[in-house]
C-alpha cells in the first residue's frame, strides 16, 4: 500500500469554501479536466444530527501507461469513483470519502478529503489517499502500479487546487453581483411604491 | 455546473444543480434547510429518474451496490454513530 497526503490553505471562508465545492469541477475550473462528469446519487439530512450526506459519481477520463494498459486492459481510460461526502453545520466540517469503482477487483483507492476553517476567513483542505494493487504476482509489479498511481494523484491534487483557487474567485464574484442586484431591485421597488403613495 | 455522465440528463442536472446550490447556500448553511421536502426534491425525482437509466445501461448499478456496502463504516463514523 503506498500513501499520497497532501494539505492547503484557501483563503475563502469555510462557508464559501464549502458552497463552491459543489460546482468544483465546472467550467470555471480550467485545470481539472481529467473529471468528464459528476452526478449526484443520493442527498440525505441526518435527522439526528443534521449531517446533509450526499453520494456523487465522479466520471474521470485520464490516459493510462501503454505497460499498464496492456497489463489491466483497456477500460481504464474512463473510470468511475463513488464519492460520499458529510457536511456538518455544526461543527462546520466536509469529509468526502471516495473509493474506485472502475477495477476494483484489481486496484483499491480510498480517499479521504476533508475541508475545516483555521479561523473566519481560511479554509484548510486536508488529503489522504491510500492506494493498493491487489493483484497477485510480483510485488515490483504491484509497486509500480501503486506508484504510478501516486503521481497521478499529485499531479491532480497540484491542478486541482489551481482550479479549485478559480471556481472561489468566481463564485466570490457571482455572489456579489447577485447580492448587488438584490439591493438594486428592493431600492427600486421602494422608489415605486413612494411613488405610487405620493400620486 | 458539470456535465452529467449521461448527456440526455444534463438539462434537469443544471436545473437541479442550480436549486440545490441555492438551498444549500441560503438555507442549509444558515439553520432552516433540514427538511427532507425541499424546493429541489421533485427536480432530483426527475434527475434520478434519467440518470437511473442511464446507470442501468452501463452496468455501474452494480458497482455501486458494492461500494455502497464498503462505505457502511465510514457512515457509522461521519454521521456521528461511533466514537
């Protein structure tokens, strides 16, 4: 089994980290474009604990090694992921616990993201991926296949903070827009309703 | 918002992706979005309903119900049931 930990700092709040999350993988997010399709299967609130849990299929389509590739055949290309994630208001936390589903008779990927505020304004992303070949055979094989996999998984995690930096300015930007517009329409509505009263 | 696996679902995913954005931003984050019943709950009937199809063809309903039987653990743990 090989380890890949990662961890940054957003300086967005939690709550804002936390909405923008969601659309992480849009067209705003340049860089990640390994990541073809999201879909939302299932969204639950805990009603015990208000927990929202929510289960996405992530659709990935990477090119794979040609030794690789002959080695697991050719349905790697396109790969799916089931990720699960739990947000807790209370104690303002995202864990999303992700786990291949495309060979995983053969490989075994578990990751586990997590998103807490350090204070009011910055949002730490913590990552820790544990990656195992379980296919029998030479342990040399099964090392470079792990290690094959652990630098995808750095490669990506470099992209995607350099996208996710992205879909936080934009989504910053929307929101304010959003907000001026609302201002916008409640002033003139107020102007039209003095108006109306004054005729 | 992000394509859905399935291009026959991408409409109803944007409409629903849309409103679950706005529920969670405005009403979950805040306190008052608990309910099980909200604003998006028909829109993700609708969205299920396309993607479940589109599951079925490809042959990851299957997959799913094994990880789904993997990640058992991690419930018990994130959602609070197990210290």
């Amino acid at each position: 089994m090989k380890v890949f930990s990662n961890s940054e700092t957003f300086d967005y709040s939690w709550e804002e980290v936390s909405t923008a999350n969601w659309r992480k993988y849009c067209p705003w997010n340049e860089k990640s474009t390994h990541v073809v399709a999201v879909d939302t299967l299932s969204r639950t609130v805990d009603p015990a604990t208000g927990i929202l849990r929510t289960e996405r299929l992530i659709t990935c389509r990477q090119s794979v090694p040609d030794w690789l590739k002959s080695l697991l055949g050719v349905g790697m290309e396109e790969s799916q992921v089931l990720e699960t994630s739990y947000v807790d208001p209370a104690q303002k936390t995202v864990t999303m616990v992700s786990a291949n589903l495309t060979l995983s008779n053969l490989i075994n990927v578990q990751e586990t993201v997590v998103y807490k505020p350090l204070n009011e304004h910055q949002t730490q992303f913590t990552q820790d991926a544990k990656i195992t070949a379980l296919c029998g055979g030479w342990q040399r094989i099964r090392n470079s296949i792990e290690d094959t996999l652990v630098k995808r998984f750095r490669e990506n995690a470099i992209k995607g903070k350099e996208g996710f930096e992205s879909v936080l300015a934009m989504s910053r930007a929307v929101f304010a827009e959003e907000r001026e517009r609302e201002k916008m329409m409640l002033i003139r509505e107020q102007v039209g309703n003095i108006r109306m009263a004054a005729a | 918002m992000s394509q859905s696996l399935a291009k026959q679902c991408n409409e109803v995913k944007e409409r629903y992706d849309t409103c679950f954005l706005k529920w969670y931003s405005e009403k979950y984050l805040r306190g008052i979005g608990t309910a099980e019943n909200n604003e998006c709950s028909e829109l993700f009937k609708e969205y299920s309903q396309c993607l479940k199809v589109a599951l079925k063809e490809r042959g990851i309903d299957k997959l799913l119900e094994e990880a789904r039987e993997d990640n058992k653990e991690n419930d018990a743990v994130y959602l609070g049931r197990k210290k």
